[in-house]
C-alpha cells in the first residue's frame, strides 16, 4: 500500500521552518500518495516528533541537516551506535565540504572512514576544494574499506569541474567540461575607514546598481552599514549578519532572494547590502559589484560566486566588468595591513597567501573554470612562496602559528573521536567495547567534570541562547512582540499567565538569538556562570 516518506530537519532552528512544523502537525494521521500534488499538500511526506529527539534525528528515511549529524558518528557519545545505525541504507551528500576547518575534518575522516566500513554512498561537493585535503578525504572513505592510501598523484591539481570515484580499488579521476565562466577580476583597493568604503561606493554606483560589502566580523558590518546608511539612506542599505533575532534573519533571507534573487522582479536601481559570512553560501543571489575583507583564497573565490551570478542582466555603466575589490588598509606596508580582526576569524598565514598572490600579479583574472582549482592548490601550497621577499619573516611567523594551531586542533579534537588506527579491522568484541556504556562517551577514566566540559565536533564556545521580550513602558511595562523591521509593530500585550496563549510559544521561540560569551563572562568564568550571571542581572 501506499506509504508516506519520513523527512527530518536537523538543525537547532527546525522549529521556525512553517513547512516542516506543518509536517509535524499532520503527522498524526497517515495519508496515501496521491499522484497529483494538488492534492496532498504534503507530497505524501511525513515527519515524526519521536524520531527528532537527540541522537535519533538520522533515523528519518531522508534527512535534511548540517554536516553535523554525520559528524557526530565519529563522535564519543552515548547512543553513538543508533547514530551510525541511521546512517545505514541511505546516500550521504555532504556540500561545501571544505567549509570545515581543521578542527571538524578530523572527525569528518574518521566518520568517512566508518561510512567506508559500512559501503554506504558518500557524495561531497566543493568547488574550492585543496588537492591535499581532496586526497586526504578520498583516503579516509578508503580505509575504511580496507585499501591502501591513494596515489600520491591526487595532491597535484586535477582541474575543474573533475569528479574523484572511489573503489575499493582505486581511485579514478573524470574531467567535466566546464560551462563558461564570466570573467571576474579580483583587485587590491586601499581604504582604511568604513567612511571611505561609503565613499568609494558613492562613486562606484553613481550611475545606480547593486553592491554587496562583505565584512569578517559582525562588528565591523554594523560599523560599515552605519557609515553607508549615512550617504545611501536607509532604503537602499541593508544589514545582514547571523546576530539578528531568529525571525528577523530568517525575514531578511528572503528579502535577499526578493531582491537579488534569479527570477526577481523588485531588483532595486541602487542598492548596498552590508553583510558577513553569511552571504558566502546558501543564497543566490547576484551583485553588480562586490568589496570583500582579505580571507583565504578558497573562501573569497565562494565570495565571487555572488558577483555576475546571473546570465543576461543589464549591468549599469561602469559596473559591467565583474569587479571584486578586496579591502586593503595599507598597500605600501609590507605586508598589506588589513582589518586586524580578520586574524581572529581566519589563520593570519591563509590571509597573507591570498595577500601575496594578489601582490605578485597585481591583480586576479579567473577566466575559465580550471582558475578556480589553480588558485586554491596555489594558496595551499606551502612548498610554494607567494608575496614580494619582504614579507618572508611575517609569513614565515604566520606559517609557525598556522600549523601549530593545526596540530592543536587535531590532538584537541582526536581526544573525543571515535577513531583508531585498526578501526577498519575491529571485530565484534572491539565494536561492543566501543559503543558500550562509558566506553563510547569518553568518561570511563575521566570525571564528571571533564566529561560536562568535553568538546563537540565544532571547536567553540557554545552561544548563549536568549529569547527577547520587548517590554512597553506606555502600557506599564507590560510584555509585547518585539519590533521587526517590514512590520506594523504589534502592541497586544503577552497573555504570560496562560500558557501557549494563541499560539504565542511557538511566535517566542522566533524571538531567539545566540550571543557569544565573552560579551558577558567575566575572566575565568565559565559559561554556565556567565549564564547565570546575565540571568540574575536581568531578574535584578
């Protein structure tokens, strides 16, 4: 008989998607496929509470959800085992598989290499992919399934569009013809002041069109819109950063496709988006020009992806050239100074090569698809030196802390990973030992305290979650919905003595936001402390 599709979303904000909370709702009473979508809404899809819960959330025929949940079956952690269980019998797809840094690949190889031991399909996808990570990656699935490391070979360059097939024989290589690419130029441009990026956009979109500024900090985009809001005014400036209230963002994301988007028809004459990382992924959206903080190589090149995104549209005068003008402070010091807070975000080392490289040619052309692989292996290369020679001891200093943080994140990281040399060839005994108990959280030796303070597959502090309640002082500081911009502010009081009061838990939990900890905790505080210190303030 016909039976509906389980579908999970895996992600802390599940709760704020209507289509999946919908799917949970209608949940409660199974329905048939029907062949015509009109009239099923759900498309025979069904969503289950039960299997959501924590460590079941892979259970779901198809899940959607951060690299996370395969991530966490490389994890110490008890009920590892159902985890790896609800990994059996599906396809894992993986994008954008080199946002992880050091830290999360280690525990991305080993749960590659359990997917290898299981034969299940992994599919990953990058466009900006390093050759030694690629070959590291391939190498992880196979051990799992008991071959030998790749050919060395797999470190050089192998083009792009290229698709790497694993065997457990080999490793073959299949080059795609690549569409054609429209031709970007990356370009060193001195400011120093968030005052002089609004003036230099003043000029540039003189004659109107639509430029985003992309920002390595939350700080600085605030500063930065701040400063354009004053030449631009505020209807042709937004904000966009992960600090808003949940609602607010997600409001925001869609006013991005609005009006960048591909079939968009409400594309503004003029425009500035003020923006961080954020915007590198997820959306399409396209820009007539682009300024972006120095970062990594592989990272400003997913940057570009946002610039001449779109075929066929009607640049205006003088922005018709696809320009990337990356923010440079000083172009006489050497190195170039940049933004000092991009090292907080980005290893300094990584900075300077896409720095350097920048400096030898003047400027970046990409022309073809092949330019986006040449690049990145470049940027990667250690062996290979980039930069004018009176940069050598600054880069020399950079490379020391690159790959000591390297190793750290690694010796940190494999103290929780549910890896092992002899992984592949563990029998029964030594599987049952391994997520059994104590054994498969990493708390068999160590205390309670150790174990509450472990780390997770993201190396970070964990957020402080807040919900905000907007308190009105004109109606006796009675609680109400906060104000969202696009919105006719709503003045009803919160009915907070009656629970779940017209549905209102669920429009609260849209009210969230996540804040970083070290705005609050105090010097040798934890974050737990630093909760409860926020919490008593506001009580107070």
């Amino acid at each position: 008989e016909p039976q509906k599709l389980g579908v999970h979303l895996a992600h802390g904000k599940n709760n704020l998607n209507k289509s999946f909370m919908e799917l949970l709702e209608s949940g409660h009473s199974p329905l048939e496929v029907y062949d015509d979508d009109a009239d099923s809404k759900d498309n025979g899809l069904h969503a289950s509470r039960w299997m959501g819960q924590r460590w079941r959330s892979t259970l779901s025929p198809v899940v959607v959800g951060t690299i996370d949940q395969v991530l966490l079956a490389a994890l110490k952690s008890r009920h590892v085992l159902v985890r790896h269980l609800g990994l059996m019998g599906k396809v894992v797809v993986i994008d954008e598989v080199h946002a992880a840094d050091a830290y999360m690949q280690t525990y991305l190889k080993a749960a590659l290499t359990w997917l290898g031991l299981y034969q299940i399909p992994v599919v990953l996808l990058s466009a900006t992919l390093p050759p030694e990570r690629r070959r590291e990656l391939l190498d992880a699935y196979r051990r799992g399934q008991g071959a030998p490391a790749a050919n060395t070979a797999l470190d050089k360059t192998i083009g792009y569009p290229v698709i790497s097939t694993v065997t457990s024989g080999q490793v073959r290589i299949h080059e795609i013809e690549g569409e054609p690419e429209v031709t970007k130029q990356i370009i060193p441009t001195q400011v120093a002041s968030a005052e002089e990026i609004a003036k230099l956009l003043e000029q540039e979109l003189a004659d109107g069109g639509c430029a985003v500024v992309i920002r390595n900090t939350v700080r600085e985009a605030q500063e930065t819109y701040a400063a354009v809001k004053k030449v631009f005014g505020s209807q042709q400036a937004t904000l966009l950063h992960a600090r808003f209230l949940a609602v607010e963002r997600s409001a925001r994301d869609s006013s991005m496709l609005e009006l960048f988007g591909k079939n968009s028809t409400k594309r503004p004459q003029r425009h500035v988006v003020v923006a961080n990382q954020v915007i590198e992924q997820s959306l399409d959206v396209d820009f007539d020009l682009m300024l972006t903080d120095p970062a990594p190589m592989d990272l400003v090149l997913q940057r570009i992806g946002r610039l001449h995104r779109h075929a066929g549209r009607n640049r205006p005068q003088g922005l018709q050239a696809a320009r990337c003008l990356v923010l440079v402070n000083d172009l006489a010091s050497a190195p170039w100074s940049y933004s000092n807070r991009t090292d907080f975000i980005y290893r300094r080392y990584m900075t300077l090569r896409t720095l350097g490289i920048l400096a030898d040619r003047g400027q970046i052309t990409i022309s073809e698809p092949n330019d986006y692989a040449q690049l990145t292996a470049l940027a990667y290369n250690t062996a290979e030196s980039v930069g004018p020679k009176q940069w050598g001891e600054a880069q020399a200093v950079a490379l020391e802390e690159y790959l000591s943080k390297i190793m750290q994140s690694h010796m940190k990281a494999s103290v929780w990973c549910l890896d092992g040399v002899n992984l592949p060839k563990w029998k029964a005994p030594a599987l049952e030992s391994k997520f059994m108990g104590n054994a498969a959280t990493g708390e068999e030796s160590n205390g309670p305290d150790v174990a509450a303070s472990r780390a997770a597959v993201r190396d970070g502090e964990d957020q402080i979650p807040v919900l905000v309640v907007a308190i009105d002082p004109e109606l006796g500081n009675a609680p109400v919905p906060p104000p969202l911009s696009g919105t006719t502010p709503d003045d009803e009081q919160l009915q907070v003595s009656e629970y779940n009061a017209r549905g209102r838990i669920a429009q609260m939990c849209s009210w969230s936001i996540s804040l970083p900890p070290w705005a609050f905790r105090a010097r040798g505080q934890s974050v737990d402390q630093a909760v409860d210190a926020v919490a008593g303030a506001i009580w107070d």
